[in-house]
C-alpha cells in the first residue's frame, strides 16, 4: 500500500493529487439563499473528526423542498437558539444533494464541547424509523473523500454519531448503523 503526505498547499502548488478526484457537486450558501453569517471562526488545523447528525424533520426529496428546509433550519438556529449561523458544516437532502452550510474550515454549533475539531454533516429527515437513501451515503462518502483531498479533513479521521459525544438519539437509529460505511474504502 502506497501511502502519500502532502499537506493542502503542497497539493494546490504542485496540481498533484495522489487519489482520483470525484465531483462532487454542492448547493452553495447563495443558491440556497443564506443569511450571511453574523461571525465566523476559522478552524486552526483540518478536522479530526466527522459527526454525523440528523435533522430530526421530515425528509426531503426534491431541491425545491430541501432549500426550503435549509433556509428554515438556518433561521431556527440563528434566531431561536442565537447561533452565529446554521449550526452544521454540510446537509444532504435524501436525493443525494449537498448544502454547504458553514462549509470547510469554519468551526460549526452542532455538537456542543466538541466542533473545534470536527465537520457536522446533517442528513435531512428523521432515521430513527427511515432509511437513509444509497444516494444520500454515496454523496456524504464523495465529500469526506473531497475533504481529504483539499487538506479539511485529516485522512484518518474519525466518524461519530451526534449520540456519541451528547445524550440524544441522534443521528437516529437506522442512519447510526450506516454510518462507519461511510469513511470505508479511505487512501
């Protein structure tokens, strides 16, 4: 097994990547129709760790439907728990669409004690009934990968559940048992 270091800037520098690059295609902050975040603080160092949340709501299918569902989740964080913006680093609807919510490399509120060093991705719906869809996994595994790449994510980071770090039911039962799926097949 060949093992590649290169840290972000050796690989913009050079335009080497040692892995295959999937696209992977994310809703931005404008397209979805975000309000601009009241602060941001950047993260020090690529995150060590990837917590896996539910929303705990309907699911959604359509792009239409999972927008709107972002724009609610991003208001119900900033007004009524007075987070500086949506709480999660990315959300993906049950079609298999991202949505960048704090994005790479910016701390999120998703996990209290412990988003310093971790990426909050929250699948849109509630799994402790349902499952999450091949293509919700299959885009969550792209953009983990693509975090890698980028030098966000170290490559032997760590997957958690929401319950794993805070008494809750979340991410939900059935998505729990798909989660450790998710960092498989890593460089």
């Amino acid at each position: 097994m060949l093992h590649v270091n290169m840290d972000k800037e050796d690989t913009r520098r050079s335009g080497y990547c040692p892995f295959e690059r999937q696209e992977v295609n994310i809703t931005s902050r404008s397209d979805w129709g975000a309000m601009d975040p009241r602060r941001k603080k950047e993260m020090s160092e690529p995150a060590k760790r990837v917590v896996i949340h539910h929303t705990a709501i309907r699911n959604c299918a359509t792009a239409q439907d999972c927008m709107e569902q972002v724009i609610r989740i991003q208001k119900m964080h900033v007004r009524d728990r007075d987070f500086d913006d949506i709480g999660y680093s990315f959300l993906v609807g049950q079609n298999g669409m991202l949505y960048e919510g704090r994005g790479w490399g910016i701390v999120g509120a998703h996990s209290k004690g412990h988003n310093l060093d971790s990426v909050g991705i929250a699948f849109m719906g509630n799994f402790n009934d349902d499952v999450p869809t091949s293509a919700a996994l299959s885009s969550v595994k792209r953009l983990l990968q693509d975090g890698v790449l980028q030098g966000f994510l170290i490559s032997n980071y760590t997957i958690l559940g929401h319950r794993d770090l805070a008494s809750t039911e979340c991410p939900g039962n059935k998505l729990y048992s798909e989660i450790q799926r998710l960092g498989s097949d890593r460089e």
